[in-house]
C-alpha cells in the first residue's frame, strides 16, 4: 500500500494516514465491528483493554484469510466517551508500528452493551 498525504492538506491529528493506495489485484477482507470481549466473555473495564481485544480479534479473522495486521488499510472506530481515545490509540499504535491504517473515530452514545466502551471494524488487502 502506499500512503497518501498531500503537503496541501494539514498533517493527521494523530498517528493513521489520510489515505492510502491499493494497487490493482488486491483482494478485500472486511471484517464486522469487533467488541472488547474475549473466548471466555470477560470484558476489560478500560478502552485500552478492550482496544486490545478488538484488534486481536481482527488479527484472528485475517488469520483465516492468510492475513495479518499489516495487510490493514481501514479502521472504523466507535467510542462511547472522548477519554476513550486515547486508550485506543495506544492499543492501535503498538499493532501498527509501520504505516498506520486510515482511520475514521466516531463518538457515540452507547454500543450493544453499556459495558462495551469501544467498536472496531477493518478493512485489509493482499495481492491475489
């Protein structure tokens, strides 16, 4: 993939990208909204716990497809208060030490559980 940030533009407000470019003969994995629940259905009460679950949960439905975290090119993220951003961020910031997904982050009033504090969803390429 390759990163798309035009100097006409101002910088990202943090660490993902505006865009990027996939090339032609890629194929798609989308995955749907991943909550901070684990196997055995506990549920870390900090958006950083649960920002880690949900991203080891894409990494595993990528897994099925021959994918990994690097094959990542969107991040859909839905927290339920401002303070969980940053939580977030770190979780994300340590699963992708290279080029960082674009990323769109949307406050919400609540997700399917009042526990739940945060929602991520993906969207990863490989070449065919």
């Amino acid at each position: 993939m390759r990163a798309l940030s035009p100097s006409t533009i101002r910088p990202p407000l943090a660490r993902y990208s505006h865009g990027l470019a996939v090339p032609a003969n890629h194929r798609l994995v989308i995955t749907a909204g991943q909550l901070g629940i684990d196997r055995e259905d506990k549920i870390p009460a900090d958006s950083e716990g649960q920002a880690e679950i949900c991203l080891a949960n894409i990494k595993a439905i990528l897994a099925e497809d021959g994918m990994t975290m690097e094959n990542v090119i969107r991040l859909s993220v839905y927290v339920t208060a401002r303070e969980h951003m940053d939580g977030y961020r770190r979780a994300r910031d340590r699963r992708f030490p290279g080029t960082p997904p674009t990323t769109t982050l949307i406050i919400v009033a609540g997700l399917v559980r009042p526990e739940f504090v945060i929602e991520i969803e993906a969207i990863a390429a490989v070449v065919v």
